[in-house]
C-alpha cells in the first residue's frame, strides 16, 4: 500500500491541485480533515502529511494500524469509525499545534478505487497572537530607540 501510495502521489502531483480543500483550524481544538470515497466494506485509509510525507494514520482490516505514526500525531488522530462504510474517512485532530499546518493526503484505497485527494491545513489563532506579540516586540525596541 505504501509504494501505491507513493505512486499515486507523484501522478497526483503532475496535475494542477484544483481539488485541494483548505481546511482552518483554531489552535488547541479539534479539526476534521475531511475525506469521502464510495462506501466499501473492504478499505485502506491512509492519512500521510504530504510536506514532510509524515505518516499520521492508517486503517485497514477494519481497525487502525497506528505503529508507524509520527510521534507528533501520538493520541491525537481518530476516524468516525461508525461512519466508514457510509464513505467517511474525515480524519479528526485533536489539540491543534501551529506545526500541524501543511498539506495532509487522504489516501484511499477499495475494491473498486484507488485515490488520493489533499487537504491543505492552516492554523489560526496563534498566528494572529505571535503577530501582536511581534508588532509589540518591535514598538517596545522603537521607542527605546528612538
Ligand atoms: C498516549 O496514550 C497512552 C494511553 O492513554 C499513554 O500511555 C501515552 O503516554 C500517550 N502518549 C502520548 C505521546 O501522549
Ligand atoms: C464524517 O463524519 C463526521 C462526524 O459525524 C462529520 O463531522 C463529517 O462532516 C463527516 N464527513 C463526511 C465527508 O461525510
């Protein structure tokens, strides 16, 4: 499944990114990455984060497979596991960190498909908060210095 994976990921790569979904997460909560295929019993869910190819999650013989994880991703990933036979494989995050951002592929392979499609995951919150600690940082160096 992995060197399938790789493969799609240099086809996919070649094509414009017009299907790529942004999702915005608040920094600390939880996120869902959504992700959908045509409901199968028999599925492999594979959630790899594209900009480092970090492993994040894998399902497959209906349970999760989570010895590979990222470390960073340790107890923070679920699926809506009552939901995959209906074709849901949202990944949730939980406790949201500004090195989270990136673009996450969803892998997905059944019977009758194999298909990756992205998800580009931004941070928000703490942005805006190192901005005004920032913008603060250099007023107070402003009026020491001048
Ligand atoms: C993940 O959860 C398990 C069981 O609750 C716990 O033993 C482990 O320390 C946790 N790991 C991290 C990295 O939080
Ligand atoms: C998957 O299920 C979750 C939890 O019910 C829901 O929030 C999400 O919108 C669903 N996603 C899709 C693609 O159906």
């Amino acid at each position: 499944i992995y060197t399938s994976s790789l493969l799609s990921l240099s086809l996919t790569w070649s094509l414009p990114d017009v299907a790529d979904t942004e999702v915005s997460c608040v920094f600390m909560e939880r996120c869902i990455l959504p992700c959908s295929f045509q409901g199968s019993t028999e599925v492999h869910i594979h959630w790899f984060r594209l900009t480092d190819i970090h492993f994040v999650h894998l399902y497959k013989n209906n349970q999760d497979q989570l010895k590979h994880q990222h470390k960073s991703f340790r107890n923070r990933t679920s699926l809506f596991k009552d939901q995959i036979s209906r074709g849901n494989a949202s990944l949730q995050l939980t406790g949201v960190k500004v090195q989270d951002e990136g673009t996450y592929e969803c892998f997905i392979s059944t019977i009758s498909e194999s298909k990756g499609s992205f998800v580009n995951l931004k941070v928000e919150g703490m942005r805006k908060h190192t901005q005004k600690t920032y913008n603060s940082i250099v007023f107070v160096l402003y009026s020491v210095l001048f």
